[in-house]
C-alpha cells in the first residue's frame, strides 16, 4: 500500500507568550512532539505518522509495523472543513457530508408586526462499510448518542435522529440526519461540531466531525415538526 508522509506544521509562541497548557503536535517530518508548558519540548516516541492515498491516518512503529490509528485526515476544499473517521474493527468510515441551516418564519399577526424566527441545525451523516466486511453491519443509534456544539462553545439540543436503527452491507452506505434546535449566528462562528459518543459505535475515542459555517447551507422551510 503506497503511503505519504503526513506533515501538520505547528508554530511555537512568541517570546511574550506562554502556553498554558502541554500540548501534542505531529511534527513536519511525522513524529509526535511534546510542548510543555516551561517552552521546552520533546518528543513522544519513535513513532512516525503517515497516510494512505484514500486519507486513512497511519502508525508507523520504530519496529517496522504498523497499525491504522482510526482516523482520517481533515479535508480541506474550497471552504469545506469536515472529518472523515475510519473504525477499523468495524470497516466503517462516517464523514459529515452536509450541514444546513433551515430557517422557519412564523406568519405575522396584527398585534406583532415582525414575524419570530426559529432555526435548525441539520446534519447529513454518511455511514459506508467496506465491501471487505465479513459481514453486515447492524447499527443502533440513540439520540443521546449525539451532541452538538459550536467554535464558539454554545450547545445546541438534539431534537431528532432519523434513523435509529439501520443493517448496512458491505460495501453500501446509508445516510442518517441529525438535527439541533438553534443555530449559530453567521458571521461571527466559524465551525459547528458533532460528536458521536464512543458508546454508540463502540469505538476507543468519541468520534468527532468537524463543518465550517461558511460552506453551511441555507434554506427556508414551512415550519418544522
């Protein structure tokens, strides 16, 4: 499998800043560094990183193994920011393929001359089980399952999933909607994020996809159930 270097540049603080916390970056040559919060460094391990040519992220070990890490690499495309995450144990990708913002304009009466405003947050969640798979997938979703937030560290309720429960065969893909009461204002946040616990799928870390707002769509709806 031919593999390319996975290279995330990361930028040390200026003199006048601290951090105020360590942190973890992946180096320019692929290794995991340390930043501890003296302005001192160092690195993790021996590990490198890297990825396949479909975007899956990959371990490569100081002893010449090595082992996918459950995750993809962000996507960047003409304002698009959304993560693709590969679960190994099941041969399951799931990648945000749409966020919309419906917009509900209640009539208006004689006694208010403005109509009231509600708004939804809708997610378009792609699930696809590779044709690898021994067999089919059987998924059974929960709404607490999901959470919602923004850049801006505001929580937005989850009102519905559709599906709840769905058997995908290898490789086919099927699409689950989510949808948030509320939505962020336009032109001050940047993101919007979804985070599908790790109980649902099972899986070792809570999996988390990432959309910019400014490639959000908008539409304008009747009024919402």
């Amino acid at each position: 499998m031919k593999l390319h270097q996975l290279t995330s540049m990361f930028f040390l603080c200026a003199m006048s800043c601290s951090l105020f916390a360590e942190d973890t970056v992946i180096s320019d040559d692929g290794r995991e560094v340390q930043l501890k919060d003296d302005g001192s460094w160092i690195y993790k391990s021996t590990d490198r990183f890297a990825t396949t040519a479909d975007g899956k992220r990959v371990r490569l070990k100081d002893d010449g193994s090595w082992i996918f890490t459950g995750e993809k690499a962000i996507v960047i495309d003409r304002g698009v920011v959304a993560d693709k995450k590969f679960i190994e144990t099941l041969s399951l990708e799931v990648t945000l393929t749409e966020l919309a913002i419906e917009t509900y304009r209640g009539r208006r009466s004689e006694s208010h001359k403005s109509s009231r405003k509600k708004t939804q947050s809708v997610f378009s969640l792609s699930f696809a089980v590779d044709k690898s798979a021994p067999e089919p997938l059987i998924l059974a979703l929960e709404e607490n399952h999901f959470s919602v937030e923004d850049s801006d560290g505001r929580e937005y309720p989850i009102v519905r999933v559709e599906p709840l429960e769905m058997t995908i065969k290898p490789g086919a893909q099927a699409t689950v909607i989510v949808r948030s009461d509320g939505s962020p204002h336009w032109w001050t946040t940047k993101s919007m994020r979804l985070i599908l616990d790790k109980q649902a799928l099972a899986s070792r870390d809570d999996i988390q996809l990432l959309h910019s707002m400014s490639s959000a769509k908008k539409r304008a709806v009747d009024g919402f159930d």
